[in-house]
C-alpha cells in the first residue's frame, strides 16, 4: 500500500470527523518537495465554531515515534490551543493530548 495515499486517507478521516462535530477544519497538503506540517508537527488543524479553542492534531495510521510525542509536548502554545496526536488503529481512534 501506498504510505502517502494511507496517511491523506487518514488524515482527511480525521478532519471528516472534527466537521461532523462541528469543528472548522484545515488539512495541510502534501507537496513533492517540501514539508508542509504546521510547525512542522501537525496534519489537521481545527477551529472550534465558537471560537472558544483550536486543536492542533498530529496523525498517524499506525504508531508515533518518542520522538514525535515529546517534540509535541515540549512545543509552547497558547492556553487556547489544545495539542493531540490521534492514531488510526483498525476501526477506532486512539487519543493522546498533550498540555
């Protein structure tokens, strides 16, 4: 299987399901040449309809390097933002939030 094809998959899934809660969402692209995560983390960013909060989610089809997790924890952000890693497993959504 094709791992960028299996990742946008997953991503546009994830952004799918923020919507259907009534989340405004933005997926970043995929480009051939450049690396084009927010803050060079983050696949889905999600805008809560009332402006109360914003979610920066990092995902993943299968498993999260150390790495990945404690360069999203160690990230500062305002008290606003709410920093998640979701990853796919077959069927449901395993959730990590970070502070």
């Amino acid at each position: 299987m094709n791992k960028v094809a299996k990742g946008s998959r997953v991503e546009k899934i994830c952004s799918d399901e923020l919507k259907a809660q009534g989340y405004i969402t933005w997926k970043t692209i995929r480009h051939r040449f450049l690396k084009v995560d927010l803050f060079g983390l983050f696949d889905v960013v999600a805008l809560a309809a009332d402006g109360s909060h914003m979610l920066f989610i990092q995902v993943k089809s299968t498993r999260v390097e150390n790495q990945v997790r404690e360069q999203v924890r160690k990230l500062r952000m305002p008290a606003i933002c709410r920093k998640w890693i979701w990853i796919r497993k077959p069927g449901k959504w395993v959730k990590e939030f970070y502070e």
